[in-house]
C-alpha cells in the first residue's frame, strides 16, 4: 500500500512557502480503485476498535475521512476552520509556526460518550488533529483512534497524540 500511495503522491517544493516540500495527494484522487484500496486498509487497521463518529479535519481530512465513515456506517463530522461551520459551535485556539489558528465543531457534533476515529489526510508537527482532540474531550467525546493518509516522522506529531492513548493509522511515513 505504502509504495502505491508513494508512487502517486507529488512533491510540490517551495509550496507553500520556501523550503517546504508539499506532499500533494491529489493525483491520488484520480485512481479510484487505489482510493477505494486505501479506505479498505484503513478498515481492516482498525478493526476491533469501536468507532461511532468519524471526525474529519479541514480541509483534506475531508476526502477520505467521508469514505470512511461510509465504509464503516458511522456519522461523518467536519472539523472546520473558524467562521466556516453555520451552526452553534465551540472553538480550540493552536499554535502555528508563526502566530495561532483556531478550529471549530459544532457543538452538537455527537453524543457525550461517543469514540470519535480523527482524521486527516496528513500529520505533521500534530498541532492540528491535537486542537482537534481538545475539542472532542470537550463535547464529552473520546479518542478511539487517528488515522492518516501519510505522516511526516521527522516532525514528530505522532509523539504529541500520546496522551490520548488512542491507536494511530498511518499508511504512509516520510
């Protein structure tokens, strides 16, 4: 699985900004039967664990985090940047590199109790899905699990997820 999604991803230098390598998964998209090849690896990574929601983060853990959540006939919920979600929410403040983002889910996203699966289609430094974490444990929901599309080991963002204690998915590692 990993060399098939590494043939296809595309490194894109300098984007967005100079001295970052872009790993671009859109070529990806192109190839149904490898989109549908990877949901059924995420499947069957997770299996025995019990996921009531997917929870996916903006933008591009909407891709496959949707799929998911069909494949495994749970709700799909977005985790979306501020001022984009129409409904009541509740926000997570994180740092970036160079300043702070916020994120948002609407506050009646799930049931309190139930095992949200997080996902995004990259980790990087792990800020993001962390925040996203936050956000969860605050409308009473619990990590199950994470799953990626691809993480980027160097930057450790899988070490930062430890103090869930959930399983981490990632298909792919740079």
């Amino acid at each position: 699985m990993e060399n098939r999604i590494k043939r296809l991803v595309r490194d894109v230098v300098d984007f967005p900004s100079e001295g970052i390598v872009f790993r671009d998964i859109t070529p990806i998209l192109k190839d149904q039967e490898l989109c549908s090849d990877i949901i059924a690896e995420f499947v069957s990574r997770l299996k025995g664990i019990n996921i009531d929601v997917v929870a996916g983060i903006e933008s591009r853990g909407f891709l496959f985090g949707m799929m998911l959540a069909n494949e495994l006939k749970v709700p799909f919920v977005p985790i979306r940047k501020e001022g984009k979600l129409p409904y009541k929410s509740i926000k997570q403040c994180y740092d970036l590199e160079y300043g702070q983002s916020v994120i948002e889910i609407h506050e009646d996203a799930f049931k309190k109790g139930s095992n949200i699966l997080v996902h995004d289609d990259l980790l990087a430094t792990g800020g993001t899905v962390y925040a996203a974490s936050e956000l969860i444990g605050k409308l009473g929901g619990k990590i199950a699990a994470y799953s990626f599309l691809i993480g980027l080991e160097f930057l450790k963002g899988e070490d930062l997820l430890k103090e869930f204690g959930a399983k981490v998915v990632l298909l792919t590692k740079y």
